[in-house]
C-alpha cells in the first residue's frame, strides 16, 4: 500500500509499505532531513512518539490505512540551537506572560499572550482574535461548526462526539459549552489556517492541519483556559514557510509557556485536583470542569491545595 509522509521545509514523499511492515520504515525510508520525533495521522488527529518500541509496531496494528497521510513531527538540532540563541537574556525583566526574541533581520519583538475573556467560551475567543483581531466573531465561529457536524454525520458520529450528532451540533452553539480538538479541527479548516494549541502544562504543541495551510495561529491552552499569542506589532497569523521565523515564534511561545508553568499558570486536568474558587467544588478531568462550568456559569478555577 502507497502512504504519503509530509514533514517541515515542504518535504513530501509516498512510500510503498505493506501492512505489516513496522513504522521503523518510515525512518529508514523517508529520508527526512530532521530527526523525526513523532508521526501524526487520521481524524481524529492520532500522535505516536518515536521510540524503540512504538517503530517496533506495523502500519496495520496502528490503523494506518492505504493512501493514509501521515505529518512528521521533527526537531532539527542545528536550528534549535540557533533558536536558543536569539532570546535575550533582557527576558527576565518581561512579564511571566511575554518573551524578547530576535527576528532573523536583527529585529527585537516581544513575544506576549493576548489574554481573552474567561467565560466558558474562550476557545473561540482565541481563535476569533488571532484571525479577526476582536472576539466578536466567536457566536459565528460556534455556527460554522455546528453546521459541518450536522453537514457530516458519518465523520461525526455519535461515538467519536460522545453525544448523538443532532445533539452535539445544537449543543455546541450555547455560549457556556467549551470547545476542544473537535472545534479546533473544524475552524482550522473552514478558516484556511493551520491551528498550533500550546498545551502549557505537557511543555507541547498539538498542530491541527499543519500540513494542509502555509499559515499558521497560536494558542495557549492552560488546562482549563485558551489565550492568544501575538507579537507586539499586533501580528497574529505567521508562514511556515519562513523555517526559521516559525522556529523562533515556537520556541518563544514554549519559552513563555514554561515560565507560566513555573509560576502555577497550569493545571493537569488529568491528575490534578481542581477546584471551582466560586463554589468550591472539586473535580478531577477537564470534562468534569466542563461539565461543572456548563452547569454553573462558574469560570473561576484553581489547583486545590494538597
């Protein structure tokens, strides 16, 4: 069977594999010129990191399937270290929400999130500023996805939303009902933009659709809250295409993302305790949370103490 690998700088390629030939091949084979780390493949959107073990697994045992397209996720150690280079030491004198970096012209910018209002529909405030600088779009932004759930039922089945499809598709448009993987997914595509979530508590991005736009937004996600990034000129959508320049917007959104970690911004939402500060309440999973803010109206949450 034929797959086709993409991965960073434009790389493309089609591999002939059988099925039960292990994901090894895709190193061996591929040629990419990075270290791959992982692969990403199917919808919803699988990850599987590159280990001993996992390429050890065949393309059938996955569920990678004929003309299956699968997104490498690298690291390419010469531009980290150059990345590295270029933020400033000045950064400790920036708020825990910013990072300095250096554009490869000699430019300094700051690198800041963009906080949007906490109330329950923060997903696609995020999202609506980093594309239409105001949040006023995100009512619209909760319509477009609403109506693909309804337009394909076979791809959003009851089982993969977890409620029946006519449910989930009116649901979602109630202004108290979080948004995640499945939102994302939708609005990148319909807006034409590759969508990169900062998860700041696992220190990683998850990219919805890098593989299919040139362009590219970030946002944060904190365990029960997304943010925007931006560049202090205002700048919100950025090119792929420029390595480089992607490589320092990345490496500068990590860097401010473990710096809001260090300082108690993050919550695990799959371990930790997590309290509701308006009515103390504790829940442990982020659909407990938002079950709880759905219910409530409640948006004010907190770590419990040990």
């Amino acid at each position: 069977m034929k797959v086709k690998i993409s991965g960073p700088k434009s790389f493309s390629i089609v591999l002939n594999v059988q099925e039960d030939d292990p994901l090894q091949k895709i190193i061996d084979e591929s040629h990419c010129p990075a270290i791959i780390t992982a692969i990403r493949f199917g919808y919803p959107p699988q990850k599987i990191d590159c280990t001993d073990q996992t390429l050890q697994q065949s393309f059938d045992s996955v569920g990678i399937s004929p003309g299956e397209k699968i997104t490498l996720i690298t690291q390419d150690v010469t531009q980290e270290v150059s990345v590295k280079t270029r933020i400033n030491g000045e950064d400790a004198k920036l708020p825990v929400n910013a990072s300095r970096i250096v554009l490869p012209e000699g430019q300094q910018r700051i690198l800041q999130v963009h906080d949007v209002p906490d109330d329950n529909s923060c997903l696609f405030h995020a999202i609506s500023y980093c594309f239409y600088k105001d949040i006023y779009v995100s009512p619209q932004l909760r319509s477009l996805v609403s109506q693909e759930v309804l337009a394909d039922p076979v791809t959003y089945s009851d089982a993969v939303l977890d409620k029946p499809n006519k449910e989930y598709a009116a649901w979602i448009l109630k202004k108290e009902s979080w948004g995640g993987g499945i939102e994302i997914a939708i609005l990148s595509r319909k807006l034409g933009v590759a969508i990169y979530v900062l998860d700041m508590d696992a220190q990683q991005f998850e990219k919805f659709n890098e593989d299919q736009f040139d362009q590219f937004i970030v946002i944060m996600f904190n365990g029960v809250h997304y943010d925007s990034v931006e560049l202090d000129d205002g700048k919100t959508v950025f090119d792929k295409r420029d390595f480089l320049y992607t490589e320092l917007i990345l490496s500068g959104a990590l860097h401010i993302g473990h710096k809001m970690k260090q300082t108690g911004h993050s919550f695990n939402t799959r371990k930790d305790v997590i309290v509701c500060n308006t009515c103390k309440t504790t829940m442990v999973g982020e659909r407990e949370v938002a079950k709880h803010a759905e219910a409530t109206g409640h948006v004010d949450f907190g770590q419990a103490s040990c």
